[in-house]
C-alpha cells in the first residue's frame, strides 16, 4: 500500500468517524444519554489522529 493511498484512507476514515460519532450520540441517546454522549466524544476524537495521520503520509 503507497503512501497515498494510506493518506486517502486516513482521511475518509476520519470523515466517517465524525459521521460515526454524531450518529451514535443522536441514536444511541434515548436508551442511556450519558453513555451515549461519552461514546460520541471518544469517536470524535478519533478524527483529528486520522487527519493528522492523513497529512503525515500525504507527505508533500
């Protein structure tokens, strides 16, 4: 796997982790919402460490 394909990866998988993580906050909400709204942080979180992993291997 090339560099750039890494990079693309990386970037789309922070894209759905941000899809991810509001997703799991709105839905998941109802049954127990301090779960849920702690849930849908950590999964945020995951989207600046996968761009930031995007623009290392980007590598321009």
């Amino acid at each position: 796997m090339n560099k750039a394909m890494i990079s693309r990866t990386c970037f789309i998988a922070s894209l759905v982790s941000v899809a991810f993580s509001i997703a799991t906050w709105t839905l998941v909400g109802d049954s127990d919402p301090a779960h849920a709204e702690r849930f849908g942080i950590f999964v945020g979180l995951w989207a600046p460490t996968l761009m930031g992993m995007a623009n290392h291997f980007k590598g321009d």
